[in-house]
C-alpha cells in the first residue's frame, strides 16, 4: 500500500476517535445535567438559610489596646 495511502487512512482514523471522544463527552454532559442542576439548588437553598454577616463594629485606638 501507498505512503500517502496510509496517511490519509490514519489521519481519518485519528480524527474519527477524535470525534467520537467529543460526542461521548457532550453525551455524558447531558446526562449529568440534572444531577448538576440538583446539586446546585441544594447548595443554593442551603446558602439562603444563614443569616448574614453583621459588619464588625467600629472600635477606637484606645479599646484595642485595652483588650490586647
């Protein structure tokens, strides 16, 4: 067989994997989609809960050095 023959043939063999190997990650994207968008609600729902932060109150020179 050909040189040139068997480069074209390993070339489309090498971009056939190539793109089978993107179709098997969309498709295990897709499939993951829900467990994703699951998650995401319960880390979402989960952060809502907590009350938030109070801003530390403003002290002086003076109380700083008092307590330390």
């Amino acid at each position: 067989m050909p040189v040139i023959l068997e480069a074209i043939i390993i070339s489309a063999a090498m971009l056939l994997i190539f793109a089978l190997a993107f179709v098997a990650i969309y498709l295990l994207a897709i499939t993951m989609l829900p467990i994703e968008n699951g998650l995401s609600k319960m880390i979402w729902d989960a952060t809502k809960q907590k009350k938030p932060v109070q801003p530390p109150t403003k002290g002086s020179f003076r109380d700083f050095s008092s307590k330390h």
